[in-house]
C-alpha cells in the first residue's frame, strides 16, 4: 500500500517565494530587524546572546553565529528588541536555516521523496546543515572516467572496510538528502559534521562520483549515498511507476523532515491520504 503526505506551511513569508527559495532569503535578510538573541546550542548544551541585524528572526529558527561557536547549529529561544549595547562585546548572527516547506510529498521506506522542484531543493536544505560559506571559499574537484551500474555496487572501487562503514551510515539513516535533476545528484550526509556529494545519475549509471570529505578514492560517505539511491529508487519503481527520476526527485530522510519542518512549527497543514 502507498500513502502520500502533503505538507503546507500556512504563512505568508513562505507563500509569496514559494517558487525561488534564494529570493525568500533575500527578502528574510532585507526585513531584518535589530535585536539580540539567545541561542541554545544543544551539541554544547549552552546558550549565548548574539547581536543580529541581519535576519527577522522568530523563536525557534535555526541559526548559525560567527566566533568559537562558529559552524554550530543553535535554536533562538529568546528575542531582544529593546537594548543599547557596546558592538565589540557581541558576536553576531550571520546565517538562518530556512525550514518554510510546501509541497506534496510520498512515503518511501526510511525517507519523503517529491518530484516538485519547488518544495525542497538542496540550496534550502543544506541551511539545515552548515551556515553560508565565507564569499572568499574555494574549492576544487577532479573525479575519473569511471562508472558503475546502481544495480550492480560491485562496480564501485573500495576496500572491504570503508565499504563496511558507509554501509553502516546507510542502516543508521546518515544519508539525509538526495536531489536528481537533469542526470546530476547531489546528497547530503552527516557524520562528524555534514558531507556533500556530487555525482552523474543516467539510468542507472553512475559517473563523477566525488565527495568534500578529505578521503581519495569512493569514501564511506559516497557508498552510503549509493545505498541509499538504490533503496530509494527501487521503492519508486514499485511504488510509483509513473515517477520518472531521470527528471526530477528528491529524497529527504523522514527523521531530519519532521526535526527541521515540523517539530517547531506552531501553524500549517499535514495531511495523509
């Protein structure tokens, strides 16, 4: 039996850039409203004032805050508007995690997938994971000529050990993201922090495998990511014959959907047929 889910944040921020998730951000920065915050970092069990003028922050919005906390994900829990304050004493916000989801989604094993590109793209949900890169960044890929079926995973160059690993992330549920579009993929896994992988997808065919994690060669993190691609798309194939991933599909693990979409919304929409 399949079910379908479809989840539609009622507010009106969300409704007005529904189609362009960098324009939603843009308008979030250009609304912002001076204020200092709290902001719980539950990975260090600590909360901090931080001076933002950069976001309309809410309570319960992700955020991402520069010094020694830097690259952490806090939750705000309390908003100052009122307040004089000397700026050297303050470090500041400089990143908020977009969490407005609307689109129509389906069950598939341990993850949601959808194929509306406007629901869930992956420039929306690696906010989730990591805060904005510095303008100044740079990086750079190099992968081979070689490709492998996704039926077949014996293809795929790794030793036994690494392969055992990834295996592991696979059954844990590490692998939290995978976008299809256009015959490119891109993925996200969590470990010691958020991996990204990129990768070629043709019918089956997987080429240009690589990953931002400092191993050479297929890594843990890419063959979990495989795992879990296969998983998904035999599911699709089952369940949902007319759904072509050769298009468009994302995935989105089930766990990190209602954390991030759900959990700390007050209002909105779930329904399942």
């Amino acid at each position: 039996m399949s079910f379908k889910i479809g989840f539609t944040a009622e507010t009106e921020k969300k409704e007005q850039c529904i189609s362009e998730n960098a324009q939603c951000n843009k308008e979030i920065t250009n609304n912002a409203r001076k204020s200092v915050v709290d902001v719980f970092f539950p990975d260090r069990h600590l909360t901090c004032s931080y001076y933002n003028d950069m976001f309309d922050l809410k309570r319960g919005d992700i955020v991402y805050v520069d010094g020694k906390l830097e690259g952490l994900r806090g939750r705000v829990v309390d908003i100052n508007y009122t307040f004089k304050i000397k700026l050297s004493d303050y470090k500041r916000v400089i990143g908020v995690a977009n969490t407005n989801v609307v689109g129509e989604f389906h069950l598939a094993g341990s993850h949601f997938i959808t194929t509306d590109e406007n629901a869930l793209n992956y420039e929306q949900i690696i906010t989730w994971f990591k805060a904005p890169a510095p303008e100044d960044e740079e990086f750079v890929s190099s992968s081979d000529d070689e490709s492998f079926n996704l039926n077949d995973l014996s293809g795929i160059k790794i030793d036994k050990s690494t392969a055992d690993k990834g295996h592991n992330y696979y059954i844990e549920n590490q692998v939290q993201y995978i976008e299809l579009s256009n015959c490119k993929g891109k993925a996200i896994v969590t470990g010691s922090k958020p991996y990204e992988i990129e990768f070629n997808y043709d019918n089956g065919q997987i080429s240009g495998l690589v990953c931002n994690c400092y191993c050479t060669g297929t890594c843990k993190h890419e063959f979990a990511t495989m795992l879990q691609l296969k998983e998904t798309l035999d599911l699709v194939e089952k369940e949902y014959p007319n759904i072509n991933p050769n298009t468009y599909l994302v995935a989105v693990s089930k766990t990190t959907f209602f954390e991030f979409v759900i959990d700390n919304k007050q209002n909105g929409t779930f329904n399942i047929l």
